[in-house]
C-alpha cells in the first residue's frame, strides 16, 4: 500500500516477526485489486460546496429543519411497499447467483435454507459481512432502478435545491443474520474526510427489508456532525491503519474519539428505525456504523446518495464516466472521490465469481445517463 504523510498517534501491535497485525481480514474491510491509499495531507479536495451549510440555517417548516438539528431523516414510503418488496427479491436472487459461483470448500452450494452454508467460503467477498462492492452489483439492473426512482431523488433534491443530480455507484447490502465466522466489532467513522470543512455531502441507505430494534441497521451517534470541525480542531486526523477504505472520504473513529462526541456534545447512539420502501439519509459527518441483525430477517438494503452535478468537475465526470463502462462501484460521493474499487480479492486473487459486466444489465434510460453524468440535464 502507498504510504502515509502523516505519522500515526497509535503504532499498531506488531507480532514476533514484525508484521502488523492490523489487516483487512481483522477489521472486516474488504481486500480488491484498488491497493492505492489516498493521503489526507496531500489528496485534492474537489466538490465543496457552501450550499448545504448555508441551506441549514433557513427554516422550512417541514422535515428539513429536523434534518439539519439531528442530521438525518427518515422519508417514508418513497417507494411503494410492494415494489420495494419486489428488489429485494431481485437482489437476493442476484446475491444467491453469485454465490452459486464461488467454488466451495466443501460438496454443498449456498442455499437460504441452509445455514451452515452462511460462511465465507460460500458467499461472495463483502465489507464488514454484507456490503458488496464488487461484482458489478453496482450496476445491476435492480440497482439502477432502485436510484431512478423519483421518491428516492425527491429528499435529495429537496436539501439540495436542485432536481440536476448525480447518484453514486454504490453498494447494496446482504447481510445474513446469525454469522459466526465474520470477524465483527463496531466500526465508528465518517465518509467525509476531516480536510473538508462543513456540511459537503448527505448520504442515502434505500431501505428493502424491516429495520426495526433487532433488525440489521444504521447506527449513528446522533449530534456529532456539529462536532465534526471542532474534533478535528483538536485531535488532528491520524493516517489509516493498513486496510481501512483507501479513498479519502473515509475516517475510523477509536473507542477514546467517541468518547471524546459523547462528553463534549452529549452524543447519544440511536438506532434508525425503517420499513421497506422508506429512505434514510443522513449527514455525511455523522459518526456512523451497522448493526448485525439480531432477529432471522436478513438485512437487504442498497446505498444511494446524490448531489448536484454542477458540483463535480470534468476530471470527475470523466473518472465517473469510465467506472461507468466498466460496471464499476465507487464510494457514498456521487460528484468527487470518484474511486474504484476495482475486482474482489480472495486468497490473494481475484475472486472467481467476479464479473466484468452485471447479470442483468440496466436499461440505459435518459434518468440513468443523467443520473450517471453521461448526459446533461
């Protein structure tokens, strides 16, 4: 991996032959074919923008002005029940047709109904145990349809102040209750790197399956986004560990940093409550993670942000462009930290259920083009 500019506050354990013990296999990040670290003293910062940070001081008298003193929201019902009900059928077929393809270790095939095919060495490789990245899931024709629909756009378009958006190519989620074999602990962070000042970006989970108490779901400590500037004031940001999310909207929170959200703001953890069809957003710095589900309900969501196009650049529509052609995912930012994500890595090789196009290929529609920044508006 590319080297950091930054020194480290915490040396990590090392073992008796010198290598850290600090992998992606440790901490559940996933390893792909893109090894490049982005170096928060050095990366350039494209796509800020002041339209977020001046719209949060009007008052709307709807669902914003809760939006922007808690920094998320709940949009109800922006796709019918039903027709929610019916991706997430599509999607966890697609994840069952991946997984068929991944050559086990022993003479049995996945199967929901069979847990004791619930392990790694039956699934496709995922982040943190569901988030799939690869596999061109990105660019199925479920998941373009899923960012296409206008309840969806509407919440973003709505904070924005802007109905020309970009989406980004982000990940679905499947997340199978009950795992023994992932290697899990809470991962607290922020997708927004600690070089951008202000509220820059508002990222979306489109809900397909129950998330209620005991259900997989979003965990976020509500009113650290307003502490966001101020933590890293005070605690300048510390270079990743090996294995974390190589692009630079990305930063890992220790035990000791939440702390520090919970005495200075009064941060608490709250758990966001959802039904299939409903879309959670939320402000990017909120420190955030998943919680496993603790119930049967496999958690099955997809990640969807959007952002004006007017706020990317040409070398970002151009990079966008060509993670495009070639079914590739990118992070939470739809209009900058346009990053690849390349091809899965298993035992040190490409996975051999990878793909280099999806299963099902998305109807190329005028939204999807637009949405892509293939197409002005």
């Amino acid at each position: 991996m590319a080297p950091s500019a930054i020194t480290p506050d915490v040396v990590p354990t090392v073992t008796g032959t010198g290598k850290s013990r600090l992998t992606k296999a440790d901490h559940g990040y996933l390893d792909t074919s893109n090894d490049v670290v982005a170096d928060y003293t050095t990366t350039e910062i494209r796509g800020n923008a002041e339209i977020l940070t001046a719209a949060s001081t009007k008052t709307y008298g709807d669902w914003r002005d809760d939006f922007f003193k808690k920094g998320y929201h709940v949009a109800k019902g922006a796709i019918p029940r039903e027709r929610a009900e019916s991706y997430r059928q599509r999607m966890l077929d697609w994840f069952a047709n991946i997984a068929s393809s991944v050559p086990s270790v022993s003479d049995k095939a996945f199967s929901y109904d069979d847990r004791s095919t619930w392990t790694q060495a039956h699934l496709p490789m995922m982040m943190k145990g569901g988030m799939i990245i690869n596999y061109c899931a990105a660019h199925e024709a479920w998941a373009w349809e899923l960012r296409s629909e206008p309840g969806v756009i509407e919440p973003f378009a709505q904070l924005w102040g802007d109905s020309e958006l970009l989406v980004s190519f982000d990940a679905p989620n499947v997340t199978l209750p009950g795992r023994t074999d992932v290697p899990w602990s809470p991962w607290p962070h922020v997708d927004q790197s600690p070089t951008r000042k202000g509220l820059a970006c508002v990222q979306g989970i489109i809900n397909l399956s129950p998330a209620g108490p005991k259900d997989g779901g979003l965990l976020l400590y509500q009113g650290s986004s307003a502490l966001f500037d101020q933590f890293f004031a005070e605690n300048p940001p510390r270079a990743k560990v090996e294995g974390q999310p190589g692009q630079v909207d990305f930063y890992a929170f220790t035990e000791q940093d939440v702390e520090w959200f919970k005495q200075r703001g009064g941060c608490k953890l709250v758990k966001i409550c959802a039904e299939p069809g409903d879309v959670i957003i939320w402000d990017s710095r909120t420190v955030h993670y998943a919680a496993l589900p603790e119930s049967d309900i496999i958690r099955t969501i997809q990640y969807a942000t959007y952002a004006p196009r007017k706020l990317a650049t040409e070398t970002d529509l151009a990079l966008k462009a060509e993670l495009f052609r070639k079914h590739e995912a990118s992070t939470h930012w739809p209009h900058c930290n346009i990053w690849g994500n390349g091809k899965a890595m298993r035992d040190g090789r490409i996975c051999p259920a990878e793909r280099d196009e999806p299963i099902e290929k998305p109807e190329i529609t005028d939204t999807v083009l637009k949405l892509a920044g293939l197409k002005e508006y």
